[in-house]
C-alpha cells in the first residue's frame, strides 16, 4: 500500500504539461479490432503465400516462426504449429520438436541481429495463464537485455519498442540467409 501511495502522490503533484507523450499507433489495431470465435491469425499466417506480409520468418513442417506484431519486446517472436489446438498435450512428437528447434533458431537470429544477452522462452496456457490468444497454441521468445527493464512498464505502465516490425523483419531475414 505504501508504494501505492507514493505513486499517487508522485503522479498528483507532476504538473502533466511536463509530460512528453509516447506514440504506438499499431497498438490501436489490436484493441478496435472486431474479434470473431473463429478469427486464427495464425492460422492465416500458416496459410499465407507471402511471408512478408504477416512476418513469417521461416518454416518447418509443423511449425513456423514468425514476428509477433503486438512484442513484449523488440525482436519478440513466436513459434506457432501450423494445426491449431490450446492445449500441448495435443501436440504430437514432431509438433513438439519443430516448435523447440525454431525457438532455438529465434535466439541465434535475435543475438545476431538483435544482440539479444537472454531470453524469456515459454506459453502462456489458459485466461488464467496469461494467454491473450489461447484457441493456438504458441511459444513466445522473448529477447532480453541487461538493464532493459527501466522505471516506464512500472511508473508509466508503457513498454518502449524501439525499432519496427518491417526493418528488423528485414534484417532477420537478411541474417537468416547467411546460415
């Protein structure tokens, strides 16, 4: 309660014209968006001719990886099974194994590119897991930096995203070219 108080105090005395505003206009398509029982945009994007367009960054058999278009972090990725299912022990033996083998290809690119220092590897399973999209099953690598976490997700409750999905898309598949 008292770290409460302190913020409350802190944000009632700070004039607000000496507040500089932080744009993320690509946030407002996910939150207006009419969303249907049987919308799967990972489906669309397993189904996808043109990789670019919904950042595809490769393909296995029963895989892909591919940019999350709404990152935790810059670089953020997912490996996603092309068959649809919310729970892992629906997934089969070389489901499993693709999924892992592109979070390990996720992190190579991403120290390449990114130069990522760790990561945060793992799903969101349920409501109650934190899953924003729980109907496919996906897992999340998320690169991290010494230090990267600084006072503005805990005072002004914003993640800064430093670069955009379309240039690191490209320097992602630049970099994977060269494996």
């Amino acid at each position: 309660m008292e770290s409460y108080h302190c913020y409350r105090l802190l944000m009632n005395s700070f004039p607000k014209e000496h507040l500089e505003s932080l744009w993320s206009p690509w946030r407002v398509e996910y939150f207006q968006r009419d969303r249907t029982q049987e919308e799967d945009f990972f489906a669309e994007a397993a189904r996808a001719t043109d990789d670019s367009s919904v950042f595809v960054v490769t393909r296995n058999k029963n895989a892909f990886l591919m940019l999350n278009k709404y990152p935790y972090a810059s670089g953020h990725m997912m490996s996603v099974p092309y068959r649809r299912t919310a729970f892992m022990e629906d997934l089969g033996p070389d489901e499993v194994l693709d999924l892992w083998n592109l979070a390990l290809h996720a992190q190579k690119l991403l120290r390449q590119v990114a130069k990522a220092e760790g990561f945060n590897v793992g799903f969101n399973l349920g409501t109650a897991g934190g899953a924003g999209y729980q109907e496919h099953i996906h897992l999340h690598i998320v690169p991290r930096w010494t230090g990267d976490n600084n006072f503005m997700p805990m005072i002004a409750g914003t993640r800064l995203i430093p670069e955009g999905l379309q240039p690191l898309y490209n320097r992602l598949m630049a970099a994977q070219a060269t494996f």
